[in-house]
C-alpha cells in the first residue's frame, strides 16, 4: 500500500478508453491506474489487497466479508503459485475488471446499477437472490461502513424477501428487484445504495449511504 504508482501507457488508455464497456475519458482512466497501481503495486488485485483500499476507505468498517463476496463473483480465479497443491486457486482482477466494476457503480445508469447490484447480491448466479444470499451481502455491507453487526439479520432478511419475492422460498428475480426498488427509494438505496439525485457520485459516497439507508427501512417495516 502507498508504493509508487505505475504509469499507464498511452496505449493502453486510449484501448481502455475505446471499450464500449467502460465509461470513463481519458483522463480519468488515468486518475483510476493511479489509485489503482498506488494500492495494487502487482497490477493484479486480490482479496488482501481489496481488503487494504477499502479499510483505507472505511477506516471504522470491517471490510473482510464484503472483500471475500466481491471477489468470488467478479475476480478471475487462477492458480496460485505459491501453493504446493496445483488445484489451489485465488482469485484476481486486473486494472481493466477494476475499471468494469467502478465504471457501472460511478457512471452506470440507474438501470445498470440496478442490475449489478442484483448479480452482487445472486451470488451463484441462478437468478434468485435469496434470503441466505440477502443476509450474507447485508451483513457484509453493514460491516464495511461501519464494522457493526445487523441486528435480526436473519428476520431482517426475510421480510425483505417476503416483501420482494413472490416465491420467498426461492428468493427474488431480476424483474421483482427492479420493480420494487424503481417505485421505494428507501429499499433502493438499501439494496444498492444508489440515491437518485446522486446517480453518478463515487460508489464510496453512495455505500455510505446505507446505513441511513437501513435505519429509514427498519423503521418503516
């Protein structure tokens, strides 16, 4: 942490720039490989490092949960070759996934948000969120603004479930998250602390937002 930041090639911004999947200019490609190659001297972020840059964010918060869900669903896995065992594996993201996930949490559309903030929560990508999988990303979520506990989790979860899904044995799709939180902004920016008249703020501002967030709906529900 703190090394001193590669430089990108020209190239390569200009390649990234051009990715019909990045949002970003120029410029600002090269504002995220600073921050990016100052934290990940390796180039290759891994869940140590993820859990370092976010502690440096949410100095109070406990990020190691969140960190490890993260990464499961949008690193790469490969073979670690520091282990004996060939079948070990870690997984890691390259400047390029980075910039994936920054360029949808800070510039995405609404609905884009929306959508990434599902596959977040649908972690083995069967199309259902489930109560276990909500409680799971909650709790991590909670941990890393603040490094509290979510009280009744458990419940928590369920009448979220409940209140989303029309099969809460199985959990909620897609089309029921984007329905229920387009129409309740407080179950919007619960699920996927994406304020509205903030669209496009930091990712980091707008998760920070979620343990309001949650006080709003513990009290309304």
């Amino acid at each position: 942490m703190g090394a001193k930041p590669s430089v990108i090639s020209e190239e390569d911004v200009n390649r990234l720039s051009q990715d019909p999947n990045i949002k970003f200019i120029e410029p600002e490609i090269k504002d995220w490989h600073q921050v990016f190659s100052s934290n990940v001297p390796s180039g290759r972020l891994d869940k140590r490092d993820l859990i370092k840059f976010l502690k440096r964010v949410f100095p109070r918060g406990d990020p190691a949960d969140f960190a490890g869900l993260f990464m499961q669903k949008f690193s790469v896995s490969i073979k670690d070759a520091d282990e004996q065992d060939a079948s070990s594996k870690k997984r890691e993201m390259s400047f390029r996934d980075f910039l994936l996930v920054m360029s949808i949490t800070a510039k995405g559309t609404t609905e884009e948000k929306m959508h990434w903030t599902f596959s977040m929560y649908d972690h083995d990508g069967d199309g259902y969120v489930s109560e276990d999988e909500l409680k799971r990303m909650l709790v991590g979520l909670v941990k890393l603004v603040g490094g509290k506990k979510l009280p009744d989790s458990g419940l928590y979860a369920r009448r979220i479930t409940e209140q989303l899904a029309s099969e809460p044995d199985k959990g909620f799709t897609l089309e029921e998250f984007m329905q229920e939180t387009r129409k309740d902004r407080v179950m919007m920016q619960l699920m996927g602390g994406i304020d509205m008249k903030n669209a496009n703020d930091d990712p980091f501002k707008q998760w920070q937002r979620l343990s309001a967030a949650m006080r709003a709906s513990k009290e309304k529900h």
